[in-house]
C-alpha cells in the first residue's frame, strides 16, 4: 500500500512581529501536477478545505521556527468557511495573526487568490510544543 504523499507546505511566508503575537503572510501556488491533487475532480483541479487547514498548519509552523519559538500543536478549529474555490493555477495568499493568550495560540486567517477574492477564513488554536529543530 503507498502513502499519501504529504501535502507541500507554503511556496514562501514571512513573519512579522506585533504587539499581540505575529502576523504570517504565506504563499501557496495550486499546482495542477502536484501528486496530492491527482485524482481530487479529475480534469478539474479544486484545491479542498482540509488543504487550507493544513497550509495553515505550515505557515504558522514556519512563523513559530522563524521567531525562535517551539513548534506549534492543532489543538482546535474554531471556524473554517470556504467561500470561494481554488483551482489549479490560482496562488493563495494567506495571512494569519497569531495571538498569546495563556498556554493558546489563537489564530485567525484569511485567504485570497491572486485576484483578489476572499476564498477562506479560518480561525483555529494550538499551543506551543518541543523547541524547535537545531
């Protein structure tokens, strides 16, 4: 039996420190070819929710690293709405705040395609993990 191939985290993120937390600002582009899009509508690529839950997962790992910080742990999707689809081809943009509030990491996104159009909002908790990787 093969494995899933996993999904790619973002093409390229920033980290931007703020009062509160962080804001991440991560770029993924849709690409038609990738292995874990085979098969997901056939001659139609549609990028699917759970993709955006987990570019989110990436991007705010990558936050976290960039700032020195533990890796981060999902620990709840508090709201996920997709109101706009993502084919192959369209570049997502998401950015993400990133607030401390006791042993909570509370984040909160929204996602655009390069032309402009608001395809998600998230908002999700973790918490912080094991140090980051040497």
């Amino acid at each position: 039996m093969n494995a899933a191939a996993p999904v790619a985290g973002p093409d390229r993120a920033e980290t931007t420190e703020t009062a509160d937390g962080y804001q991440i600002r991560a770029v993924k582009r849709i690409d038609p070819d990738e292995e874990y899009l085979r098969g997901h509508f056939p001659g139609y690529v549609l990028y699917p929710g759970v993709f955006f839950l987990e570019t989110l997962q990436h991007a705010v790992a990558e936050g976290m690293r960039s700032a020195g910080r533990g890796e981060p742990v999902l620990t709840a999707v508090r709201s996920a709405r997709f109101v706009a689809p993502l084919t192959g081809g369209d570049e997502l943009t998401l950015t993400a705040t990133l607030a401390f509030a006791d042993d909570r990491i509370v984040v909160k996104a929204r996602g655009h395609r390069s032309d402009g159009t608001l395809c998600s909002t998230l908002a999700a908790e973790f918490r912080e993990g094991g140090a980051p990787d040497a």
